[in-house]
C-alpha cells in the first residue's frame, strides 16, 4: 500500500491512503489514555487516512531516553447519531464526530519490555494481559517466564465482570532458548469448540509498518475451519529461534484432542500437518529464489484437495475431489475473476 507521509491534515486529505504524523501535546490526549501520561513524556499521534476519512491512529507516549513506554492502536468506526445511547454522547470525540474505539493499549517499562496489553473490543469487552519477567541468570538478562490473561465485560444487567481465561508458562533450555510455552486454562467448558488459529505473527505495534499492515498468517485458509475441542491445555514447542515447531492440545486427564505440527526451511514455512480425531490434513508450501511463495497444495487424509498457484497477486486454485481435479478459479488482487468447470472424463473418452 502506497503511502504519503504528511505534516498537516490537508495534505491527508490529497491520496486514498495517508499517514498523518504530529505531536498534538497532551491535551488532545483521548479520555482513555490520560492515566497512563507522565509528566515530561513526548506524545507523537499517527493518524491513517482511507479516502480522507481518519481509519486507524496511533499514540506513543516516549520517556527522556526516548523508550516507548505506552502504545495504543484505535480503529475509529462512526455511527449515525440517533444510534448512540446517551451515555456515548460525542463529548471529547474528534472535531464532535461520535465514534466507537477498538484496539490495543500496550505498556512497556523502561527497559523497552512490555508490561501489560489491554485488547479492546465491540460491545465493550476487553482482554487484559499481564507480563512477568526474570534475570537469568541473575543480574544478566531478562526473559518472559510467565503471562496470565483474563477477560473483562457486561453481563446481561450491564454489570462490568471480569474472568480468568488462561495462564502462559515461558520454558527455556540450559542456553536460555525458548523451548516451550505451556497454557493453562483456568475456565475450561465455555466453549464445546473453539477455531484452531495457529500458527500466526503477531505484530510489533511499535514498528511503523506493523501499524499499517494487517496480520501476517503463516497458516492456510485450508485450516481456517478447523475447530477443536476447547483444550485445558496447550504446548508450543519452539526452536532455538523461537519459531513454533508444534502445538499439542490436551483435554481431561491430560488426552491429546490435537496437534499441530510445523516444518521450517531457514525462514520459510514448507509444510503444517494437522492432526484430530481421525482426521488429518497436510498444506505443503514452494518458494522462488526470491522467496516468495508461489504454491501451495492442501491434502486431507493423505488425498489432494486444493493446489494454489500464485504469481504476485494473481492466484489460479484448483479444487479436487476424490484425487480429480472439478473446479479452477482465477484470482487478481483478491477477487475471484474466472471459474473453470472440469468435465470429468467417462472411461473409454478421450
């Protein structure tokens, strides 16, 4: 996506896509980020622009040392005015304009380590994450060792509750290598099934680019209907990169439900395998010198269903059923632009 840096809003107003970047000083600051200012810390906004409209800002609160301390991340969605409930009223809101904010607030010490995540959602849910850390070995270096995530929301009086979803356990080999993550869930049994996401990149909010761009899936869209039987635990393993090697879900009395399983070539994810309750699917992955990724074949139980041969932003997916091949699609820029239909051929056609 191609950006204009500009230093004013009506250059934002002048490209489908801009990138605003100011220090409006601390009284533009929104209501929701005021406790977390100090007295002397710089305030940058960085406010993105879709056709003139603001899509998405950015505040970084930076100390003396110039170490980002808080970052946050809203996505602005505007609603008509009759819809608002009186207690959403447009005070305090941009030039009067009513909104709903979600996103991120993120808390870094002085050190640059996060400290606390706070993930805004509709409907006013919230997920609050906790870091923990420790020197190993002592008065040397830092490493996570442990982060508890919990859930904030209204019942159905409106009421604020909040609930304890899972713990995270950071495993580390004699050479401090992150070997293994452990989750435990502390309220199992609200969900019969939950959608297997993994494996993804997160994003680093800091980094201007991972601000614009969307997350990165290192998945397939082949594994995007997976579900699995809500887990009371679940192991990542790593490699000494840290790079997801697997990911083992385990149930009552400690059963595996399922697991996942990744194969990497320097940087280069080559093949997932997927394996639940009987079933098992495969995605394979090929690259060019440049290493971009320009296929991808999808199996299940051992048969092919899906080969996606891409081209920049061109993608042909051919489908199959039973090894034969039914149905190609062609793709420019995410939209499906052509649909083949294969004649399946009769023994003795030619």
């Amino acid at each position: 996506m191609a950006l204009e840096r500009a230093w004013s809003r009506a250059a934002a107003l002048r490209q489908p896509y801009c990138l605003l970047v100011e220090e409006p000083g601390i009284r533009a600051l929104p209501p929701l980020l005021a406790p977390y200012y100090r007295q002397s810390w710089i305030v940058e906004r960085r406010i993105l622009y879709k056709d003139g409209e603001e899509s998405r800002s950015q505040w970084i609160f930076r100390d003396d040392a110039e170490v980002s301390r808080v970052v946050a991340v809203f996505n602005t969605a505007v609603i008509p005015p009759a819809e608002i409930p009186p207690a959403e009223s447009a005070e305090g809101s941009p030039e009067g304009t009513p909104f709903i904010l979600t996103g991120f607030i993120e808390l870094y010490g002085a050190s640059g380590l996060i400290e606390s995540e706070r993930q805004m959602f509709d409907g006013g849910e919230e997920t609050l994450v906790e870091y923990q850390y420790r020197q190993i070995p002592a008065g040397t270096q830092m490493f996570l060792i442990r982060s508890d995530t919990r859930r904030k929301f209204l019942d159905e009086e409106g009421n604020e509750q909040q609930q304890n979803l899972y713990t995270d356990y950071y495993r580390y080999t004699r050479n401090y290598s992150l070997r293994l993550i452990e989750r435990i869930y502390q309220n199992s049994g609200a969900e019969s099934a939950a959608p297997l996401r993994f494996p993804r990149r997160s994003l680093d909010s800091k980094n201007e680019t991972g601000f614009v761009a969307p997350a990165i899936a290192y998945g397939s869209r082949f594994l995007e209907d997976v579900e699995a039987e809500s887990p009371l635990q679940i192991t990542y393993d790593t490699d000494e990169r840290g790079r997801i090697l697997g990911e083992t879900r385990r149930g009552e009395g400690g059963d595996i439900i399922a697991e996942l399983r990744n194969e990497w070539s320097e940087n280069r994810l080559d093949r997932i395998l997927y394996k639940a309750g009987g079933e098992e699917r495969i995605t394979e992955y090929e690259y060019n010198d440049a290493g971009d990724r320009i296929l991808e074949r999808n199996f299940r139980n051992g048969i092919i269903e899906r080969i996606v041969h891409i081209s920049g932003d061109t993608e042909v997916e051919e489908i199959y059923m039973n090894g034969e091949l039914m149905l190609r699609s062609h793709w420019e820029g995410g939209r499906k632009i052509r649909e083949e239909r294969i004649r399946r051929t009769a023994p003795g056609e030619r």
